[in-house]
C-alpha cells in the first residue's frame, strides 16, 4: 500500500513495526524449559500473541480466543502461529520474567537513541522519575502462591499489586515507562511483600539498567521517610517527595521558626486565565530535620500555595521534602515538578483501568506467576503506545483521525478483523486516510 503524501510517514526506530521487532528481539531470549522437538508454539509467538492481545486491547482473554480467528494479527506482529488462550497460559506461567523487565530499557533505548528523549528533560538537567502503585486483581476466590492476603469482613482476600515508575514532565502529556515491580508473596513465604520494599527493589533495577541518567524521583507523602531517602542516596537519585503536616509536625515547626525569623525564599506569581485568576505563592527553606527520630537526615523544603485573587482564599496548598539546592532555581518551575507527579496515577494507571487496557481485569492467573507476566506485558503494551503518541506522526494522525485513543483501539480491531496488513503502518495509514485495502480471500 503506498501511503498518501498528507500522512506522515512512520517514525523510524519507534514506529509500531519497529517498536515490536525490538520486543521480539528481546522475547527471544526468554528461556524455554520446554521439550523443543514437541512444541508447537515458540515462546517468542507466545509472548508476541499475549502482548497482542494487549496492544489490540481486547478486554479478556476469551474475547481474544474468540476474536483471533477473525482478527488477521499474524503479520502486524510477526506471528507464525497464534496459541489458544488455555495454551497460552499454560505456556507462559513460570517463565522467568526477568527479559521482560529488561524490555523496558530496550524501548528506553530506541527512545534515547532517535534525540526524542529531550520532551522529558526537565530544566536542562533532571528527568522527572514518577513513582507510585496501585492494586490490579483482587478476589476472595481466586489466588496464586504470588497473592497477597488480607482480611475483609471476616474474609480472606487475595490481590496483586505493582510499583511503576514512569518519566514525567510538566508540559509532556505522554510518560515514559522505566520499570514494573510486582509487590508479591515470594516462595515459601508467609508474610505479604509491601509498597515499601518493592519500592526499593524497582529503584535498584532502574538505577542499574540507566547508571549514568540524572533523574529526579518525585513520590507523594507517603515515601517522605529516613529509610527512603536513604535507597535514593544510596542510588543517586535526587528527589522531591510530598510532606504534609500531620506527618512531619517536627519538619513544619522548623518550616514556622523558618518564617518567624525571615529565612524564607519566596516567589510570587499571577495566573490569568480566560475565566480565572490566581496569586501563586511558592517558599524554601533549606537545613530542616526530617523528624524528630531522624535529625541527622537533613532535607530542604518546598511549599506552594494558590489564592483567589478577588477573596484571598486558599484554593490550593503543595509540599514537598528535597535534596536539591533551589536557593538560585525557579521555585514555581519546581513545584510544577512536583506537581507532575499525578500523571503516574492519572496518566498510567488510570488510563491502563479506564481507556482500554483493563488493567483491573483477570486475563489469567495461573499456578505461579502467569498474572505478573501478563501485567508486564500489558505495561509494554502501553509503552509502545505512549511512545508512538510522543513522537510517531503516523500513529498521531491515526489518533487525530479517530478522535480519541479509545475509539482508535475500536478501529483497530475493526480494520484486523475485516482487512489484511502487512504491518502497522499500513493499517495505521488506512486510518489516518479512511481508504482501506482489500479484504483477505476468504
């Protein structure tokens, strides 16, 4: 199919065809304990089928093993042969999952090496690095020797979780995944992994497949403890990690004493809109004890706030611990900084729940760890999207097209089903344009 001029042309090295043959590169090096003389179905198909099943955004796994007759997904993906879902899970629960964690640098990669990563470098110098986590399985009947266990209402439910961090910026809407880290029960163990560990094993893995990136890891208030800040130094990592009074009431006497004696750094600013207007307030102070319990972790301060500009009201008031000296910064750039650390939960995990993804939904939970390879693959799946939305015009005028991402993943699925491509950038171009190809001989 030859492309009309009006569309662009794919983006090379993070196109979506391009962008899959780094994956499959990388599923090739998943080990196969299986008998290779009786198997039907490599593991690179396998793999390559689940993270289609997520690219096309079917909603469970039996959609998908009743949609994959019709949908013509072989060549798109470079499938030979595509698994039943009972074979898929069969095939793919136990694998070891550590390719799959390196398949996040190897996207990184292509992102770093086209020049495209600059939409995420912040003042000239800092790649914000958002972290949070959320639950996405939770059943009082289903489990896995990977589940967590709590008590609800006299009963025992089962759940997983996962800890993401994603590269953010203030003015890009797109975020860029680095690493996944499932909080799970490992072998043989009673007690439940938490937040907090998991935390601190996914900052090791990313410090160690990215030695040399600066980044600034921006958290909420939960992560504004000693031992924290202490995996961040111990990794290099800068930060800016919420505080709110009720839980540092030592830090914010200090923050008091700071005003009462005028050593406070202040920035003011209005903000005009259409229909709104705002005085901005943002303050630092620098050499303040952490806690009471901690004196010798020392930290710096950030504070903003927003007021009517008519009333004086307080509409709205952010705060935030660092290791960064902003005495010559722009405080305001900053708290935008910290501020951008929603786009981890509105922007990830939110999307992944509410846009097509169905992150919350069981497309399998097998006998050992089939749930944590299928949650790795949909967050892959949602990389390569994030990544043609930054910066593939192709995959852009698809989405303009369309409208929205959600109507684009109908289409998708519509053009799989009823034509046949060679590859993503022609179906992408047959939306972007409306003319299609013809149908597959019947």
């Amino acid at each position: 199919m030859i492309v009309p001029p009006a569309v662009p042309k794919p983006r090379r090295g993070l196109s979506a065809d391009a962008l899959h043959d780094t994956l499959g590169r990388r599923f090739e090096t998943v080990p196969d304990a299986r008998r290779q003389a009786s198997c039907k179905y490599s593991m690179v198909d396998t793999l390559m089928s689940a993270f289609a099943m997520f690219a096309t955004k079917e909603p469970s796994m039996l959609a998908y093993q009743d949609h994959q007759r019709e949908l013509h997904i072989e060549k798109p993906f470079g499938i030979s042969a595509v698994p039943s879902d009972t074979q898929m899970r069969e095939i793919l629960d136990g694998i070891d999952i550590e390719p799959l964690h390196e398949a996040f640098a190897d996207l990184f990669w292509e992102v770093q090496r086209s020049g495209e990563l600059k939409q995420w470098l912040f003042d000239g110098k800092y790649y914000l690095l958002a972290i949070d986590g959320s639950g996405y399985f939770c059943s009082d009947k289903i489990s896995c020797p990977q589940c967590l266990v709590r008590k609800k209402g006299g009963k025992e439910q089962f759940y997983h979780q996962v800890v993401a961090a994603v590269l953010v910026h203030p003015e890009t809407k797109q975020v860029l995944p680095l690493a996944v880290e499932p909080i799970v029960r490992g072998d043989g163990e009673q007690k439940n992994d938490c937040e907090r560990n998991a935390t601190g094993r996914l900052i090791r893995r990313v410090r160690k497949q990215h030695p040399k990136l600066k980044l600034l890891v921006i958290e909420d208030g939960l992560s504004s403890n000693a031992p924290h800040i202490a995996d961040l130094k111990a990794s290099k990592m800068h930060f800016m990690l919420g505080a709110k009074p009720g839980d540092h009431e030592h830090l914010f006497d200090q923050v008091v004493e700071a005003m009462d004696q005028d050593r406070l750094r202040v920035e003011r600013v209005r903000v005009s809109k259409a229909k709104s207007c705002f005085d901005s307030q943002t303050q630092y102070v620098e050499g303040l004890e952490l806690n009471k319990s901690n004196r010798n972790v020392c930290v710096n301060f950030l504070q903003h706030h927003e007021f009517d500009c008519e009333s004086g009201e307080t509409l709205k008031c952010f705060s935030w611990v660092t290791d960064l000296d902003l005495s010559k910064k722009g405080l305001n750039l900053y708290q935008l900084a910290g501020r951008s650390r929603w786009r981890v939960e509105n922007e990830t995990f939110n999307t992944l729940k509410n846009q097509g993804y169905d992150l919350e939904h069981n497309y399998g939970h097998g006998k050992e760890n089939l749930t944590t390879v299928l949650a790795l693959l949909m967050f892959l799946a949602f990389a390569v999207d994030q990544i043609q939305e930054a910066c593939c015009g192709l995959f852009q005028a698809a989405v303009k097209q369309a409208g929205r991402r959600i109507r684009l993943w109908e289409s998708i699925r519509s053009h799989l089903r009823h034509f046949e491509f060679q590859s993503f950038a022609d179906l992408y171009a047959a939306i972007a344009t409306g003319k299609l190809c013809k149908p597959p001989p019947a």
